[in-house]
C-alpha cells in the first residue's frame, strides 16, 4: 500500500539572524521571549499543518493556550501583532504565513505528486479574504481555482457534447474555443 501524499514539511530552515530581523525586535521587545518563542512555535505548528495553514478560532486558540503554555488573550495579542508586522496572515479564517508557505512550497513540496497549493482550505473557501486588516470580497467571479473549474467543466461539457453528435477531435478543438469565447 502507498504512503498518502504530504502536504507539509518536516523541517523549514530557521535562519541564524531571525532574532535580528526589524520586525522581529518589535515583537521580542513588546512581548519578550514570549513572543519570539510563540513566534517559532507558530512557525513549527504552520510547518507540520496541511498547506502550511491553521484554522483560526476561538476552539484551536485554547488548544495551542495550553501547547505554547501562554495565556489566551496573551497568545492572541502576539499573533494579532505578527499580522501587523505582516509576519502572518488570517486568509479566509485560517492562520497562515506567506512567507514560509512560498518559501517551503519551492523547497519541498514541489517534488511530490498530487500536490496544488489551490487545494489549501484558505484558497478553497470562497468567502472573504482578510489580509492587513482589508476585506476583500473573493466572491468576484476573479478567482483563479473558479476560472479554472469553469473551464474544466465547458472542458466536460465540450467532450460530452461532442461525443453525442459524433464530432472528431479536430471539431472538438474548435467547439471547445467556441464554447470558451462564450464565457468571455
């Protein structure tokens, strides 16, 4: 029997100067080692999650409250001033951080098969992106993964449409464009 795919990593790469970085001091000198260990361990449990995201809520805070042995509105004020700092992010209400989710992404998941990052819960909940404190409605028909199913689905459509009146490929190429421009 085959090993189910991954679809997260089992290490990222901690650079030596993390603790230097701007952004970074700002969270180590407003909530001290807490913050830069809250910081890491958020890192650990975005690393280990399907698609590098965890979803943000009420229910999940008070599970890491008592992993990252930090109070709950503690670990909330940290996690809120990394999405200030634009360290994380909240896409769709699950908690995320772009940087390393780009960074392992190219690293490490590029190798295994099965694996699209349109496949992350975040990307897959057409409701509301929420990134800096913007709300932007995701619901505008610009949506890469929705453009991408219609086109799989006029794909179908063609196929079957074809079959039934017993067209050749080189008529499905042209019905299919046909059926593409009517969408545009």
């Amino acid at each position: 029997m085959a090993r189910p795919t991954k679809h997260n990593a089992d290490y990222f790469s901690h650079d030596v100067h993390m603790r230097n970085d701007i952004k970074i001091k700002s969270l180590r000198r407003k909530f001290g080692h807490t913050g830069y260990s809250v910081w890491i361990m958020i890192l650990e449990l975005l690393t280990n999650s399907d698609y590098f995201e965890y979803e943000w809520n009420d229910d999940n805070i008070l599970l890491l409250e008592a992993d990252f042995d930090c109070d709950f509105d503690e670990l909330k004020l940290i996690v809120e001033h990394c999405i200030k700092l634009n360290l994380l992010q909240i896409i769709n209400g699950y908690l995320t951080c772009e940087k390393l989710f780009n960074r392992l992404e190219g690293e490490v998941l590029s190798r295994r098969t099965g694996y699209c990052r349109e496949n992350a819960k975040r990307y897959t909940n057409n409701e509301v992106y929420v990134n800096n404190n913007e709300v932007i409605d995701n619901i505008n028909g610009q949506s890469k993964v929705k453009e991408n199913k219609l086109k799989e689905t006029k794909l179908h459509e063609t196929k079957v449409k074809c079959s039934k009146e017993n067209k050749t490929e080189a008529n499905f190429e042209e019905v299919f464009a046909d059926e593409l421009n009517k969408l545009k």
